[in-house]
C-alpha cells in the first residue's frame, strides 16, 4: 500500500522535477508526424529551459525536419520530446519518471539552418504517483535540483562503496518498515532527502529520509548522510510510499 508523503516535508515541485529530469538527460525520443526518432547527446536545456535540438546531418530525422520547415515557411511542425528518468542503481523497476514536452519547433536562428528551438506548449510528469501537468510558466521559472548532475554517481557510490551505510540508513525506519525485505539499494538524492528503495518477495516500498538541512552540492550531500546517522532518533522525518 502507498502511503502519501507528508505535505509538511520538503519535497522538489513537479515544475523542478522536470528540470531536474532534463538537466541529466542524456537522450531522449522525438516524435514528428507519426515517426518517432531517438536522439542521443543532440539537446541542450538553456536559459529559463529553453530546449534547442541539434538534429545530426543527414540522418533521416534531418531530412524529415529540413522537409517539414520547407513546407511550412510561415508555420512550424509540431513536436513532442519525451524523456524518461532511470534509477543509476539495479532495482527491479529502475523508471522513476516520465516527462513528455509538446511544442512546435522553429530554427534557433531565425531563417538559418541548423539548431532548432522547441516553443513549448505543455508539460506532463508522469511518476507512480500519477500525471501532472506542469505551465509551461511553472516549467521556465524553476530550476534543476543541485544535485542533479552529480546524483547519479554519488547513488552509485552509496550502493557500490557503502553497502553498510544503506543498511544503517533503512535502520532508521524502525518498525514502521514493513518486515520481509530482501534487498534495499538508494534510489534517489535531492538537496532535501535520500530515497532508499525497499524490495520484498513481490514488491517494494519507498523510503525517504529527510536529511538535517538542504546539501548544494555533492560533498554537502555526502555530509547530510552522515548526520542522518548520527543525529538523535527522534530528529528524523521520513516517508515511505
């Protein structure tokens, strides 16, 4: 059963999830009339979130889109670019999100080939929890958690290097973990909270600590997880789903 988080925590807004999502994309998946194409290292995420594409020369996606702005010179083709957020660690179910982006696309630079800008027009997080639609105003007024970038390799470094911390850190749940788990692996760091994911015969639950204050960086985070253990039991604040 899900349980759902506490409004009184921390928690990163649907706006900055998305954010966060595509300041660590690497890929992600186009779709113009009907044809999907997948791209890799071929975005940037600029000011205010502004997505430009950097389709690669004479591919099939290149010829389709000099086609399509050929064809409309007064107009632009709709788009829609969707990404989707994976765990770093082996979980069984490593898809933590999903974000689609809908908008038409327009050169960069106006009347000169090459890059492309994506006007947007809507945004959909999709997550176990649901669907949210997020304004595209919402959208270019947050920002990327700090940690985003480094989160995978500092999850990867708690599960590969400090299998022992994870363990004292699913300790801090006491007896409101359900009993029966088999493996428990980290699943997740924002600048408020490291999440564990809690695996079962069948199923898992989510964990997540909240750590004393928000880390800015990778080396305040790998402080924050530190005083998780260290600080008195009845300090910390957590959920799980």
């Amino acid at each position: 059963m899900r349980v759902a988080p506490s409004p009184a925590l921390p928690q990163q807004t649907a706006a900055e999830q998305v954010r966060s999502v595509l300041a660590r994309a690497v890929s992600l998946s186009l779709t113009l009339d009907g044809e999907t194409y997948d791209l890799l290292g071929a975005h940037t995420v600029g000011a205010r979130g502004r997505i430009t594409l950097h389709p690669p020369a004479d591919t099939p996606l290149a010829y389709h889109l000099a086609d399509r702005l050929a064809r409309l010179p007064l107009g632009a083709p709709d788009v829609r670019l969707d990404l989707t957020d994976i765990a770093p660690t082996a979980l069984r179910d490593r898809v933590r999100a999903r974000v689609a982006l809908t908008g038409r696309l327009a050169p960069a630079v106006p009347g000169a080939p090459g890059p492309l800008r994506l006007d947007l027009a809507r945004v959909v997080l999709r997550t176990h929890a649901g669907a949210t639609e997020v304004a595209p105003g919402a959208y270019a007024l947050a920002s990327p958690d700090p940690l985003a970038l480094e989160e995978a390799a500092l999850l990867s470094h708690l599960a590969d290097a400090h299998a022992d911390l994870v363990g004292d850190l699913v300790v801090l749940a006491g007896a409101r973990l359900p009993h029966g788990v088999v493996r428990t692996l980290p699943l997740a760091m924002d600048q408020h909270a490291v999440s564990l994911r809690c695996e079962y015969g069948e199923g898992h639950c989510d964990l997540r600590l909240l750590f004393p204050g928000p880390a800015r960086d990778a080396a305040e985070a790998g402080d924050m997880v530190r005083r998780l253990l260290t600080a008195p039991r009845c300090g910390h604040h957590h959920d799980h789903s």
